[in-house]
C-alpha cells in the first residue's frame, strides 16, 4: 500500500524490503516477549542502513533524515519492528551536532560499521516523568572524572547496548537561573564503567525496556558532550529528529495493518459476500487510510525542513502526533475486520496493535505534544 505518490524513494524502499524480506511475521513472533532481534540488526547494518545517518567522512552513509525515516518506514510497512534500530539513528545526531572531533573520530566509524552499539538513551526518571528538568541523577566532578548516582526507567536497549546517552544533573535545579539549566549530557561506554545495574522491565510488547541504577559509577572526563549544563539544549535538538523518525515508523505499521485488513477483508466471506463490502468494515479502514496519507504529507514536510536545517519542531510535533493517532486507529479498524482473527497470535495484528500503540506515549505522550502546540505555537496560556 501506497501513502505517497512520491516514487522519488520507491529504489530505496526496495532494497530496504528485500533485507526485510528475510525475516518475515515468524521470525518477529520468535522474539516475543524480549528477544533483542541480534540477526535483523546485524543484517541491517550490514546493507548499511543501520549506518545510514552517520556522514560518509566517518564510514556512514551520509543519508538526509527524509531517507532515514523512509528505511525506518519501510521495515514496520513490512511487518518487522524497527525499535531495535531508530535509536541508534537518533542518538548518534547528539554525538554528531555536539561532540568534539576526538568523540566523532573514536565512536562514529565503529557505530557506522556496527561494531559499537549506541542504543542507550538515559532521560526518563521515575520521579520525574514527561518534566524532565526536574531529574535528580546527579553527576558530580571529582578529580578522576564525574561520579554519576541515581536512578533512570524505561531506559531501552541498555541491556544490548555498548554506550549510553545519559542526560544528569550537573548543578542543583534550586541553584539555577532557568530550570533548563545545570543538566549534562555524557557519552558513557557502559563496558567500560563500575556501578552501573540494568534490569529489564516487562512491557505488553517487545522493547527491551530497562531501569538503570548508577551507585557510585565514575566516568572520564571525556565522557562529556559539549559544555557542562547545556546538556538539555543538546537533547532537545535531537527530538525533531526522533519526532520525525517515529512519525515514519507508525506510517509503516499503518500501512501493514491496513494492507492485511484490506486483504482479508476482500476474502473473507460471511453471510454470501466479502465482508469488506460492509460499510461498518469498509469505512474505519477508509478513514485510517486517509490519516495516515494526512500524516505522511506532514512527515515529508517535517523532513524537509529538518533536512534543510529550518525550524521545524512544530512539524516534526505534529508528524508524531497525526501520524500515531492514524496508525492507532488502522491497527483498531485492522483488528475488528479481522474478527477472532485478530486476536489470533500468528496473524501478527495484534504484534503490530500492541507495538503501534506505545507511540502515543513515547517517545513523548501525545497530550504533551498537544501542549507544546496550543502554549508553543498558537500562544495558549502555558499549563506548566
Ligand atoms: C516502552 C517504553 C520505552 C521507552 N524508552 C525510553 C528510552 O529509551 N529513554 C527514555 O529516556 N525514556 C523512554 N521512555 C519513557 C517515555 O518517554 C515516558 O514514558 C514518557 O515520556 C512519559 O513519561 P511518564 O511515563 O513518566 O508519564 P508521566 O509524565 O507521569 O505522565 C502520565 C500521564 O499524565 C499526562 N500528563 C502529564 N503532565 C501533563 C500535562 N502538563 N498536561 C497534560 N497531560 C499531562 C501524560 O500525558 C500521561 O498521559 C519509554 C517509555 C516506554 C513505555
């Protein structure tokens, strides 16, 4: 199924597909419930998509952020599960806009070629939630380094992951003058450092979700990213990016649930016809199709500008939002047209209706998307 009627990337798409070909509905089932999917992204990384926004000078493939969102698009379109491979996409942007020349030349070839993991992105924390100003995981400098404690969740991949962008408190928040300030970001090679435990968290669906607990864990000083206390500024920079490449991927999970509903709608007969003859079937999947093409003009839009190095965290926003309130509501309309069906393991709806589902909450919830938009853009009173 088609959403755009852009063929500039249709090349792009195909090869995408043909890596993806090789790991069809059986092997992303295998998984359940917390397999990392180690062959996918070893097979990915091989063709080079994995590697795909790193710059060439470094080994990567120099790619803009419009194809990188189509790969990631691609691979949920095809039935796989792409959250093993988008944070490495958008993680690295940080390393890249920020890090020194020394940081780029010692991790970006080997993250291009795979043999280093940057997975690991450290922001959430029980205490503080979607206001992350408020986190309390200090990193304090001492002469061998900084001495990181405290405590992260939902810390994905950590566990399959050879560095960690981690976002901690380098000045008390009552000490400083805005509430942005005094947070660090620091590039930590997990294999390399004490103190550091990674327990899984169970989850409806397959993410290898982690909680992360620092007592005492001492890292270089080369470990930081640009200078201390802009580290919220440095990750802010890298959510369009990530907006954008989630928007891409909950594109693809519409198009699969859509184009697996439309099928068995077309041969599924109940009462003496196909049961896709009925509005009450036909018009849910008509409607999420048609969202999803609203998204997906948002997206592209988003992607641009990103590419172009404009403004555009109200787009990338409103990708994100439009693009996983669509695929939610292809992966309700693909369910019930598939009755029983749907909820049948080995028809991989309901995989892909548990999996779309998280976007609405992360990687930002979507309530917070709507406040960025009302406060941020129309001038709204703020609500925090
Ligand atoms: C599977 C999974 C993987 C994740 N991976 C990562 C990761 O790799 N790294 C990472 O750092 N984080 C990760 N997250 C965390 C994710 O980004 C947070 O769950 C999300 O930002 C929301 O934070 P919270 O869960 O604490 O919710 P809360 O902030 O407690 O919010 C709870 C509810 O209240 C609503 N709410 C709160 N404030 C407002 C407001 N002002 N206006 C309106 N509504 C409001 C929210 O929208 C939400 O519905 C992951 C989460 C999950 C579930």
């Amino acid at each position: 199924m088609r959403l755009s009627s852009n063929s500039e990337y249709d090349d792009l798409r195909s090869a995408v597909r043909e890596v993806c070909d090789r790991f069809p509905g059986e092997y992303w089932r295998g998984l359940e419930p917390d397999r990392y999917p180690e062959e996918f992204v070893a097979a990915l990384t091989q063709a080079g998509y994995l590697g795909a926004l790193v710059p060439e000078q470094y080994g990567g493939g120099g790619a803009t952020l419009t194809e990188a969102s189509v790969i990631l698009e691609e691979i949920s379109a095809s039935g796989g599960n792409p959250s093993a491979c988008h944070a490495q996409m958008y993680i690295m942007g940080t390393l890249l806009r920020h890090g020194s020349d020394e940081q780029k030349e010692q991790y970006l070839p080997q993250i291009a070629d795979g043999s280093l993991r940057l997975q690991a992105f450290a922001v959430t924390e029980p205490g503080a939630g979607s206001e992350t100003t408020k986190i309390r995981t200090k990193a304090e400098k001492v002469d061998a380094g900084w001495l990181v404690n405290g405590q992260k969740i939902w810390t994905s991949r950590a566990l399959y992951s050879d560095l960690m962008l981690l976002l901690a408190r380098t000045t008390p928040y009552d000490d400083c003058v805005k509430k942005t300030d005094g947070l660090s970001t620091f590039l930590i090679d997990m294999r390399k450092v004490d103190g550091i435990t990674i327990k899984p968290i169970a989850t409806m669906m397959n993410h290898n979700t982690t909680e992360v607990f620092f007592d005492d864990a001492l890292i270089p000083d080369e470990a930081l990213i640009g200078e201390v206390g802009k580290g919220f500024r440095y990750i802010l920079d890298g959510m369009n990016a990530e907006r954008i490449l989630i928007a891409s991927e909950c594109l693809g999970d519409g198009r699969f649930l859509l184009e697996r509903a439309v099928q068995y709608a077309n041969s599924r007969e109940v009462f003496g016809g196909p049961i896709g003859a009925n509005q009450g079937v036909q018009f849910p999947l008509a409607r999420a199709y048609a969202a999803l093409r609203a998204a997906d003009l948002v997206r592209f839009e988003a992607a641009r500008m990103y590419d172009a190095g404009q403004k555009c965290a109200e787009e990338a926003n409103m990708a994100k939002l439009l693009a996983s309130e669509a695929s939610w509501a292809a992966a309700n309309a693909s369910l019930d047209a598939h009755g029983g069906f749907g909820f049948a393991v080995e028809y991989d709806i309901e995989r892909k209706f548990r999996e779309t589902r998280l976007y609405q909450t992360a990687p930002i919830n979507n309530n917070l998307v709507l406040a960025y938009l009302g406060q941020h853009v129309m001038g709204l009173p703020k609500s925090y």
